[in-house]
C-alpha cells in the first residue's frame, strides 16, 4: 500500500471527504501549514466567526506544520511559510505527495522539497483562465507557470475549464487525471431528503416567511464582490416584476449585506435574507429551493454549492464565467448558464430551469444523477490512485493511450 502526503493549506470541508476516501486505499498522511481560526474565517469574508461544525479531521492522519508567516492566514502569498515541511516529507517515507495548488509559500517550499528528495509530486488546484486579469499580468505570467507547471510530475484536473488552464501552460496531456472535485453526495442526498421527509425544510420555510406555493430561488455564499449577489436580487425582482411566482432566498453573510439590503427594498424585490447557516444546516436550505442561481464572475473558479445543490435534487444556474458552467451546467436539465452579469438572461435562465422541473421532474432528477456520477467521490479517488500508479515511474507518468485518457476527460 503506497504511502502518500498530502500538503494543504487548512482543513476544508470539501476536502476532508478526499482524505477519508484516499485513506482507504492507501496510507495518507495530511500535512497542514496553519490553523484556521473562527477571526480566520470571519477575515475570508463570511463577515463573521464561526467554526465548521461537521467533523474535518476524522478518518486519515494528519500533523499540523509550524507557520512562522508575519502574518499567518491563507488568503496570500506569504501567509504560510512553514520551512520545516522539507524534514516532514523527508521523514514521512512518502511514495508520492499531493500539493493543493501553488498559491502559497509553503506549496512552493513543498514542491522544492520533493524535487530535492525525489518524492514524485502531483498539484491539484481549480485555476481556470476566465478571472479577470490584465494582458500584462497575462504576460508575466506565462513563462513562469509554464516552466513551474512542466516540473510538476502529474496535475489532477477537477473539470473542463481547470485543464484548458494547464493546457495553456504547455501540460502534457499524459500529465494530466480527471480527479473532479465533489462533495459527499451521499450525505446531502440523506439529509435534504430527511428534511423534507420530517418537516424541517417546511418550518424553515415557514420561518423565513416564505409564500405558500411560491417557487424558490436559492443563493447560497459569501455576500461579497465576486459572487454576485446583487444580480441574484435584481433577477428575482425581473421574474416577480413579470408575474411570476417566485421567491429569492439568500443564504450567508459578508460585507455586502446592508447594500444588498437596501437593493432589495428600492426594486420591492420579493427576497429574504436567512444569514449565515452552517453546514449541518444547509441540506434544509437546499430542501426548500427549486434553482440555485450562481451568479459569481470569474474569480469563482469552482463554486461547490452546485455540487451540493445537485446532490440534494436541485437544478442549478451558473454564470458562465464561473469555473464549474462548463461541466455542471450544459443545459441538460440538471444544470444551465447565461452571460455573467447579464440580469436579463439570468431572468430568463431562472424560469427556464423552473420550467423544466415543473414539466419533467423525472427526466430534471435523472439529469441530475447523470451529472454527479461524473462528479463523484468514486472517480475523484480513482483518478487520484491512476495518477500514483502513473508517477510511480521513475516519478514520471507513463504514456497513457488514447482510449484511457478520453475516459478521464470531464
């Protein structure tokens, strides 16, 4: 059983379910660079402290790395520094080790480290070209990503949009594995439906005031800049304006809040605002919506409500620009996108996707179903056990066929 490392940042709630997983196949040691705080989380831009309450570090072992940053935190550059991961992989016997991307000090110490010690490394990060940046900073760049990435033995790619970016960094196509980034399906699917089943969904429902009948559109994050949430209102307030029946839902806090507010209040727009909900919470949220609307830019380079908005029934509404549009959203029932910024088109793609649940529940479900076999725990884990077998060469990856590697694409 291969012994592999991983190096993450903190624990996150989308990647623990990972770790489990890999942990059953194979000897997984997680190697975190800093400890997030509930100030840490307020400063991420939830505009308040809190702790996740579902467990992050049961299942796989892990150790925590000393962060001598100035000032610790994951959200730049220096804000993990952690000189002693080179002694941590070199004592962990690691037949591999897995970077979570290369934003940070301590992703570089660790991939300077493995070549030092001869560890095949493989990166896995959500990097997608549609965030908004300039020609010159597209320029400076190009090289030193190109002459990063090329020294990386194997990239796990989670979705279209993310290996089109490695491809515009010159990744070989035998260095590239379809390991897509999912949430624990199964248990949003359980607890969505026993919320529906038990009545909570109905009294939270009640709770926020919501009409009888009124068919609802869920936001689901951070009320800040890049995701949007202003034209989340404006659209619902459109639909409601035309006639239809339709109640907008916003679920999370952040600096945006006030401003949202008083939007919401000159357009007469028919939503609520039901604050910051944890993520045991969020299966009820998600039992009482039809749609959730995404309306982030291209700085939203994934976007795992819909994940988690899918595994618990629900049609989603991408903006375009957000990195997961291209797979999760191809107008397939179970998920469709429109332009980023376009309040008119969102409009319309809201009651499209409302329209399509109403006239064919089953045929929207299978959908669903269809989109998150792709996006599973399942294919996540087997594509990160090819890529091992694959760097395992001479910390290389073999030349895969054609047949294989169309298998992996998303």
């Amino acid at each position: 059983m291969k012994r592999v490392g991983v190096v993450a940042s903190h624990p996150v709630q989308y990647q623990a379910p990972w770790y489990r997983a890999l942990a059953e196949r194979c000897r997984l040691e997680v190697l975190y660079c800093h400890r997030q705080d509930a100030a840490g989380q307020a400063a991420a831009g939830f505009g308040e402290g809190f702790e996740w309450d579902t467990p992050l570090l049961d299942g796989y072992s892990f150790r925590w790395l000393r962060n001598v940053a100035r000032e610790p935190s994951v959200d730049r550059f220096s804000g993990c520094d952690t000189p002693e991961i080179r002694q941590a992989l070199a004592d962990g016997g690691f037949d591999a080790c897995i970077v979570n991307g290369w934003y940070l000090k301590s992703y570089l110490q660790a991939f300077h480290a493995c070549r030092r010690l001869g560890i095949p490394v493989l990166s896995r990060g959500d990097s997608q070209l549609g965030g908004p940046r300039s020609s010159l900073t597209r320029a400076a760049k190009y090289l030193p990503y190109r002459w990063l990435l090329s020294r990386i033995d194997g990239h796990l790619y989670v979705g279209a949009a993310n290996r089109v970016y490695l491809e515009h960094y010159g990744v070989e196509p035998c260095r590239l594995f379809f390991v897509p980034h999912f949430v624990d399906t199964t248990w949003f699917n359980a607890e969505s439906a026993a919320a529906r089943r038990d009545g909570r969904a109905a009294a939270l429902r009640t709770r926020l005031g919501l009409r009888e009948g009124a068919e609802v559109a869920l936001f689901a994050g951070k009320l800040i800049e890049k995701k949007r949430p202003a034209d989340f209102v404006a659209g619902v307030s459109r639909l409601a304006s035309a006639g239809r029946s339709v109640q907008g839902v916003l679920v999370g806090s952040g600096a945006l809040e006030a401003e949202l507010r008083a939007l919401a209040r000159s357009l007469d727009a028919p939503v609520v605002f039901a604050g910051f909900r944890n993520q045991s919470e969020m299966p009820s949220c998600y039992a009482l919506a039809d749609v959730l609307v995404l309306p982030s830019d291209g700085r939203e380079t994934w976007g795992l409500v819909a994940n988690e908005a899918l595994a618990c029934g629900v049609s989603v509404v991408l903006s375009a620009a957000v990195g997961s549009a291209r797979d999760l959203a191809d107008g397939d029932r179970a998920g469709f996108a429109y332009p980023c910024g376009d309040v008119p088109r969102l409009a319309e793609t809201i009651a499209a996707a409302l329209d399509a649940r109403r006239r064919a529940p089953e045929a929207t479900q299978d959908a669903i179903s269809h989109t998150l076999e792709r996006f599973s725990q399942e294919r996540a884990v087997s594509g990160t056990l090819e890529a091992l077998e694959a760097v395992a060469v001479m910390g290389r990856p073999a030349r895969r066929s054609r047949a294989v590697e169309a298998g992996g694409r998303s």
